[in-house]
C-alpha cells in the first residue's frame, strides 16, 4: 500500500486542482487512513481538496468519517458544521444537524447544545418531525416540562393527522 500512495500523491502533485485531482487526492487518504494506518496524512490529503474546493460534499464527509473512525468528535462537528455550510439543500441541512446533534447528545453528552442544533432544525422546518419528537425526548427525559409541553403543541400544529393531533392533545393534557 506504501507503493500504491506513493504513486497516487505523485500523480495528484502533477496535476492542477480540479476534480480529477480531488478524486486522487481523496482515495490517497482512503489509503493513508484505512491501509497505512496514517490518519494526519489522511487528513493532510483530504484539507489538500478543501483548500482548491471548500465545499466539496466528498472531501467533507471523507473528513468527517476519519473524525468518527478517530473518535475526534470535536473535529467531527467542525466538519459537518462545514458541511452544512457548503450545502444549499434544506433537506441535507437538516440531515448534517441531526447528526450534529446526535454527536452532541451521544459523544459528548452536551444535551443543551444538542438541544440548540434540533432547534435549528426547526429554524429551517418548523414541522420538522424528527426535530419535534427528539426535542421532546430530551426535554421528557430531562424532566424539562414546559418545554416538553411546547414542543408538543408545536407538534400538534404540525401534524396533519388527526388521531395523531389528539394523541398529542391528550399528552399535554396530563402534563398540564
């Protein structure tokens, strides 16, 4: 494998920044990371295609899979606070979120600023499902009341269906 990257970081050398280049660049640090062992020339190679294509979808989920691999979890959240940047999909934004948020919740075990990175998934979609039922399970489980109680009703506005919307009704109903 030693061989294999040595010729692929030659080859990138030779050529101007493009795509190309990213994809040599990016299985380089496939190579480095998983075969060689060698997870900051990894990362060397990867922030190579970021510095020519900062927001380039590939080199930033590469980057934030070496951070879960390494367990950098601080590095994992600058990479995919990086990778909501560069995304102009609501769709993907809130999906980059939700994982921030889980790695807030579960890696770090920092639920306010777990709770913080659900609201900014409502901030984009304040019907956001997945956003409302995990707000609702940390501030349930917190024993959060009110907060739970206006994230159910928030739930209730959103939800079309009407067995559900009682469901909810119900729920706050014993909360309160």
């Amino acid at each position: 494998w030693d061989e294999v990257a040595s010729v692929l970081e030659a080859v990138a050398d030779g050529l101007e920044p493009g795509p190309r280049k990213a994809q040599l660049l990016l299985r380089l640090a496939s190579i480095q990371d998983r075969h060689l062992d060698d997870p900051d020339e990894a990362e060397d190679a990867i922030r190579q295609v970021l510095a020519f294509d900062p927001g380039s979808a590939a080199a930033l989920e590469a980057l934030a899979d070496l951070f879960v691999r390494r367990e950098k979890t601080r590095d994992l959240v600058i990479a995919l606070e990086q990778k909501l940047d560069a995304t102009g999909d609501p769709e993907e934004q809130k999906q980059v979120l939700g994982r921030i948020a889980q790695v807030y919740e579960t890696e770090q075990d920092d639920l306010e600023e777990a709770i913080a990175t659900w609201r900014r998934v409502l901030e984009l979609d304040g019907g956001d499902q997945t956003a409302l039922d995990q707000l609702a399970r940390i501030f349930e489980g917190g024993e959060r009341w009110s907060e739970l109680i206006d994230t159910l009703e928030k739930a209730t506005g959103a939800t079309a269906d009407g067995a559900a919307r009682a469901a909810l009704h119900r729920r706050i109903g014993v909360l309160q």
